[in-house]
C-alpha cells in the first residue's frame, strides 16, 4: 500500500513498511548511518542514523515507514544527538585517522567530517587492548572496533555458516575475537571483505598494506553523503 509522510517538510510516497532511512535516502535526505548496510538486515547498533518521528527520537534503519509519519533529520536537537553519538564512538576508541590504514575508506571518519565533527566534547578513554595476530590473512586492532557488529552477521565460515567473529565480555571489557581456526580457512576474496565491512579500521588484511592509494580511496573520491543517496552503505 502506497503511503504518504512528511521528512524536513518534503512530502514523500512510500510503500507501507519500507525501511524510513531508505525512503529518505531515497528522497534525497541523507541519514547518516554506521552499523546499517542496504539490502541486509538492519543491526541497530550504532543509533548513528537517528532522527526524530512524531517528535520521539529514533534509529531510522530500525523503523518501517506508517502513513502520516513526521519525520525530522535535520532539527537542530537531533542532529547534535547524531553529533554526540559519533564523539563518543571516538573517544571510546584509539582512532587515529592518519595513521590508519583505512583512512579515507573509513565510515566513521567520513561520518565525522559529514557531521562537521572537529573535537570531542567527552574525554578520552584511551583504552589499552591487545591486537590479535593469529590468524593467517586477517589481524585486529581491537582498539577500533565500535562493536557494530557487522563482521559477526555478515562474514560466516562459507561451508558451515559458522561466525567467525565474534564478541566477548560486555561494557568496558568487551572485545572483538577471532576464531582462528575458521580464519585461516577463509579465501583471499572472504578477507577482504571483512576488512571492507568493518566500518573502522579494526578488521586489517594482512600482506596488503596500503594497497589503495590515498587520495583514490572511496571517501576521497565521493562522500558519504553521496554514495548514501544513490544506495551504497559501505
Ligand atoms: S543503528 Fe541505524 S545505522 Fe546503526
């Protein structure tokens, strides 16, 4: 069934239970986004995408869209939530963007220039983690991670369906694992994209450092915004 909603003001046509931050994506609204990726199912981890419906913030990625909804993205309150959101995605980590490999491919840092993010308001925690080596193809700066948990969904052992990552501990102590074993049997092609779904620079392929050039990397050639608008989450 055909609906009708109100996004900033614009008034938009969807299909009734289409996911809102595709509909605004679709509108031409950008919604910043971390843990979400079009086409898979939606997380909800990050609140990165959140916006106001009725009035009530909300992750969008997490809502069908209804008939009648009033959708706010770019209110003042809650684009400072969305700002707020990232700082603390920040400081809860070590993200030293120009040393990282995956500068200029990194999702997070991309968010942070599209929401004008310069400083965090919240102080650091400079957590002290231990990287993971083990495995053949694959290593971890666990000091990155945001705990999207993309890498746990999405990238499974291809025989069995096994996770081959996961996350231990909760709160403060979480941390992102391995299964070494599983690991060391993925293909150069599985490697890699778990490196490309990690939306940080914590999932890092081995033997391949710096293989895109900087100044060619995806976020240097279009923005978030950008490949957001025309349905490209990663
Ligand atoms: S909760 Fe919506 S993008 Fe992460």
């Amino acid at each position: 069934m055909t609906i009708t909603l109100t996004i900033d003001g614009k008034t938009v046509t969807a299909e009734e239970g289409q996911g809102l931050i595709d509909v605004a994506n679709d509108a031409g609204v950008y919604i910043p986004s971390l843990c979400y990726q079009r086409g898979k199912p939606c997380l909800g981890t990050c609140r990165v995408c959140t916006c106001k419906v009725n009035g009530n913030p909300v992750a969008s990625c997490t809502i069908p869209v209804q008939d009648g909804m009033v959708v706010e993205v770019e209110e003042p309150e809650v684009r400072d939530m969305r700002k707020a959101l990232i700082e603390l995605l920040f400081v809860e980590g070590k993200h030293n963007c120009p040393s990282c490999e995956k500068s200029g491919r990194c999702d997070l840092q991309a968010v942070g220039y599209e929401t004008g993010m310069m400083v965090s308001r919240f102080p650091y925690r400079f957590p002290i983690t231990e990287n993971d080596y083990c495995s053949d193809k694959i290593w971890l700066e666990r000091d990155r991670c945001i705990f999207c948990q993309r890498c746990v969904e999405f990238i499974r052992d291809e025989e069995t369906g096994q996770k081959i990552f996961n996350i231990s501990e909760r709160g403060a102590k979480a941390r992102i694992e391995i299964d070494v074993e599983l690991a060391n049997k993925m293909s150069d092609e599985q490697a890699k994209a778990a490196m490309d779904i990690c939306p940080v620079g914590c999932i890092l392929k081995k033997a391949v450092g710096f293989d895109a050039p900087i100044g060619k990397r995806k976020y240097e050639i279009e923005t978030v915004r950008e490949r957001a608008l025309r349905g490209e989450h990663k």
